[in-house]
C-alpha cells in the first residue's frame, strides 16, 4: 500500500472512531450513575443462578450490533443481581436479560425505558420470573388445503415500558411482543403435516385453521411432559 493510501485509510479510521465516540450517549462528564438490582426465579420461586443483566444504549443501532454495554453483572445462587452502571438519557436505556448456562433453556428479555419512565437512579427489577423454553409439535391430518395461523409465547421478549415500578405486572399485560405468530398454508397433497413449536412451558399455543368449509380454533398448554397434539380435520 502505498504512503498516500495508509493516510487516507488511517484518517478515515480516525475519523469513524471520532464519529461512534461521539453518539455514544454515556453521561461521562456528569459522571451519571445507576443502581440496578433485582432477584431472578423460576414460575415457582426457585432462585436463578447465571442469569447475565447487561445495560446498553439503544441508539443508533449500537443494541442490535451488540455495542454500547455499558455495565454488566451475574446474578449469584440466590438469584440476585446488583451494580452501578454508567447512565445515559432516558428513552435510550435497555436492559439486557440473558441466561449464561448451558443446562437449560430460559425466556430473554430486552427491556427499554421511555422519555418518562426514569425520574430516580434506581431501577429495580423486583423478583424477575424467567420461563423455561421447551418444543412441542402439532400434527394435522387434513383431506384439503388449510391455511394456518399459530400464535405461541416468545423465547425472546422485547418491552418497552412507561414505569419501571410497574415491570413486574409485564405478564398479566397482553402485549404483542410477548408472541411469535406465524401464518402459512398447507397443501391438501400432504395430507399429515407437523408444526414444530418452540415456547414456554405452561403457556398456551393457539392455533386457527381455515379451509374452504370450515374455520378450526385450538388451543393447547404445553408443558415439559407434552411430546406432541394431534389434530384430525
């Protein structure tokens, strides 16, 4: 490479660096903190260990390439978490809540805040249940063509939210990003097919079929022990 181009090249560099630097939205020079604690545990109350909680910007793309953490801490074997973490200006401040463990399967949650939603320099996530992820399968046996529509709780949650204090009402609230739906047809030709479902236990997966006579409306608790559902039309 000649001299000319590694000036150009580093220049652009020096510059792109300059440019992220200056949209990250971290509060350094006030020196903001934030307190974020919580306790996370199954449906039944049993203590989560390994649960990672990471505080990112979601600005500008920097959540969804994975930048901009700003703090990130592991919940211990009581299922607690605490830390402080560099703040930025509301509307633009996610949580991230992942499982570290290998052994099991648990719902993840991204959890942004709203221009109204932070008025202190606590957020308290209260006792955070996390759900265990589990497959499932529904077999139709069909003489026509049917078209379908299946509706199952996510293993991956996004919620934005007006109050923090009010995050752990999040599972009585019918919210969009809660479900996964998913809509297809099905050729008469076939006559078995089998939708593979993956969710969480002890949910309910809906399920509508339409063919040219009839519509069809089904819904299923699935649980750990459930291998699959039959459906005859």
């Amino acid at each position: 490479m000649s001299s000319e181009k590694f000036g150009y090249t580093r220049a652009f560099i020096v510059f792109m660096l300059l440019l992220l630097q200056g949209c990250t939205p971290v509060s350094i020079e006030n020196n903001k903190r934030i307190l974020v604690q919580g306790k996370f545990v199954t449906p039944e109350g049993n203590a989560l260990q390994g649960i990672r909680v990471s505080t990112k910007t979601d600005i500008n793309g920097f959540l969804s390439r994975g930048q901009g953490t700003l703090s990130e801490v592991v919940s211990d074997e009581n299922g607690d978490i605490s830390m402080v973490s560099l703040d930025v200006d509301p509307e633009i401040l996610c949580l991230d809540i992942k499982n570290t463990s290998n052994d099991r399967r648990l719902q993840s949650f991204t959890v942004c805040d709203s221009s109204f939603s932070r008025k202190e320099t606590l957020l308290d996530l209260g006792e955070f249940e996390l759900k265990e992820i589990i497959e499932t399968s529904i077999i139709i046996r069909h003489n026509s063509d049917v078209y379908y529509t299946l509706r199952s709780e996510a293993s991956s949650v996004r919620i934005g939210i007006e109050d923090w204090n009010e995050l752990s009402s999040y599972d009585d609230l019918d919210l969009a990003s809660k479900y996964t739906t998913r809509e297809s047809f099905l050729s008469s030709e076939n006559q078995i097919d089998t939708l593979r479902v993956t969710t969480t236990n002890n949910s309910t997966v809906y399920l509508k079929l339409q063919s040219a006579q009839e519509e069809y409306i089904y819904e299923f608790e699935v649980n750990e022990i459930d291998e699959s559902y039959e459906i005859d039309l």
